[in-house]
C-alpha cells in the first residue's frame, strides 16, 4: 500500500481558495486467475443485458470515474480502449473500462450509479471485462483508494 496525497481546494474565511492536503492510502491488488475462475458467476437479470461500450454509452455516463475522465473522446476511447456497460431497464447502471492499457496490462475503471449501487451490478459488469482481459490475455489490473470502500471489497471478491 502506497501513500497518496490529494490536493483538495477549499475556501478560507475570506471566500479566496486554499490548499488542503488529504492522505489516501492506494491499494494495488494482484489478480489470482485461480481464484477467480473458483468464484461461482452471478447471472444478469432479465431486466438487464451487459454491451460492449460504444460511443452513446461513453458520452452519457454518469459519474466521477468514467472513461471520459481517461480519454480525449469516443472515438479516441474506441480506438484505444475496451468497456463494458450494463444497462438495467435500458438505463445505463454501471460501466467497466480500461483506463489504461499498457504492454500486456489493463488497468480497470469502475463506476455504478449511484441509485443503482448495492445490486451487485459493478461485480457482473467487471467479470465481463476481466472476461475480455482473459480472451486477449492481458493482465487485469486493480487499484484502488482504501477508503473507497466499495471497490476495495468488490476487488476482493
């Protein structure tokens, strides 16, 4: 585990922003490809269906990790990168991406709605690009902030 710091902006008294340094701990985690074909496979719900990401699905999701926070555009994003979007009642509910893809390396991004976390979407979701990692065989890549507890548990899983 690795200590980050974040620079938070915040106002003082006076309204004129100021810098805050907040500590976050990163955890990275190594993927155990025997664990994970152990692990039984949750199955989608009839009401929900898991695409590959196309350029609507990347243009319209929610959130704060995103792939448009990693790419410059769709089309940059449909070049370079690979996701998956599960949509529930044909709503867009949670996205897995590559934030980035180095030699045999691909680093997943998660996010889920929020109306739509606690349903087990973001595990099914991410199975499916840990899936697609395992085809072309590359590396899945885990990392997270210790305090964001839901991807901490759902890496564990």
């Amino acid at each position: 585990m690795l200590g980050n710091y974040i620079i938070k902006s915040t106002e003082n008294t006076d309204n004129k922003s100021i810098g805050v340094i907040e500590l976050n701990t990163r955890v990275n985690f190594s993927f155990n490809i025997d664990r994970y074909l152990q692990i039984d496979k949750s199955t989608l719900s009839s009401k929900c269906v898991i695409l590959a990401t196309d350029s609507m699905h990347f243009e319209q999701m929610p959130g704060s990790v995103i792939p448009l926070k990693f790419c410059d555009s769709a089309n940059d994003f449909m070049q370079r990168g690979i996701g998956f979007t599960l949509l529930h009642k044909g709503e867009i509910s949670s996205a897995a991406y590559s934030a980035f893809v180095h030699e045999n390396m691909l680093e997943i991004g998660i996010e889920t709605v929020e109306k739509y976390r606690g349903f087990g979407f973001a595990e099914l979701t991410c199975r499916k690009l840990i899936d697609y990692c395992l085809e072309k065989e590359l590396i899945p890549v885990w990392s997270c902030r210790l305090e964001n507890k839901a991807s901490y548990k759902l890496a564990q899983n």
